[in-house]
C-alpha cells in the first residue's frame, strides 16, 4: 500500500500532522471506494483459503488461518446486499475489534489516505440503506466519494 494525502483545504504537510486528522486504508466493494481507519487494520493478505462454517450467516465466508490464528472473514459484499463476484479473487483486510481478529474480503486494496476531520462530511440522505448502516461520513475525492465507514457498524451481522 501506498501512502497519499487528500486535503480539502491546507497544505498537505498541516494536514498529515493536524490533530483532526485520521488515516484511512481505502478499499472497492463494486467499484465503491470505501475506507477504514488505519488503527483497526492489522494486515493486508492476498487470496486465501477459506474454509466454510456451517450454519454461518450469509455475511461469514468461513475462516482463515492467520499464522496460527483463527480469523472470522465477513464478505463485505454480502454485507452491503451486493452480489457475489463473478471471479473469486479478492483481498482481506484484516481488522483488529474489541480484541478480536475479522477479515473483510474486499475486490481491492487500495492506497491509505489522510483526511481531515473538517473534510469529511455526513452521508446523503439518498445512500443506499445498507452502506447508511455501516457509514459515519463522506469525502469528496477527484472524480469520486471515499465512504468513511465505521468498523463495528461493519461487523454487526
């Protein structure tokens, strides 16, 4: 991953040190950009292999072994009500909640972006109910909305 910058207003030196200022893994689930906060992220993996729980709700692919570790993988389109992707190559972000380790099987991975609290703003009225669960604001990027979204609103499934 690589490191950028988006500032509303500044210059991007204030706006990597200013106090209101959080960092964001950005991620695609159907061609929407979406980010988490950097402080819940513990690592980035590639395809993996899953092995189904029975019984699961739809949401839970199954699970992954992460250096010895069981983690729960939440499949973020199903999640937000989208369809399954035609390929099965994904990305997994795994997040670190209440102590607990959960995957997010994304399309992609993108770069992490620095945004200033007073950039973002609350979400549209017109959202899509499913991404209005999970989203605590919205930031205006070139060409594109980056979806703000709250790890825990995620993860309630």
């Amino acid at each position: 991953m690589s490191q950028s910058t988006s500032v509303a207003a500044g210059n991007s030196h204030e706006a990597l040190f200013a106090a209101d200022a959080h960092m964001y893994v950005t991620m695609r689930v159907d061609r929407q950009l979406f980010g988490i906060n950097v402080k819940h992220v513990r690592d980035v993996l590639r395809q993996q292999h899953i092995t189904p729980i029975p019984l699961a709700p739809k949401e839970v692919s199954g699970s992954l072994n992460l250096r010895g570790r069981i983690v729960t993988v939440i499949d973020v389109r199903s999640r937000l009500g989208l369809s399954a992707r035609e390929d099965e190559k994904s990305m997994f972000v795994v997040v670190e909640q209440k102590g607990e380790l959960f995957s997010l099987r994304v399309d992609s991975v993108g770069e992490v972006l620095t945004v200033s609290d007073h950039a973002i703003e609350k979400p549209p009225a017109h959202m899509d109910s499913n991404w209005q669960e999970v989203a605590t604001g919205i930031h205006k990027l070139s060409g594109e909305l980056l979806v703000i979204v709250n790890i825990q609103n995620i993860l309630d499934i």
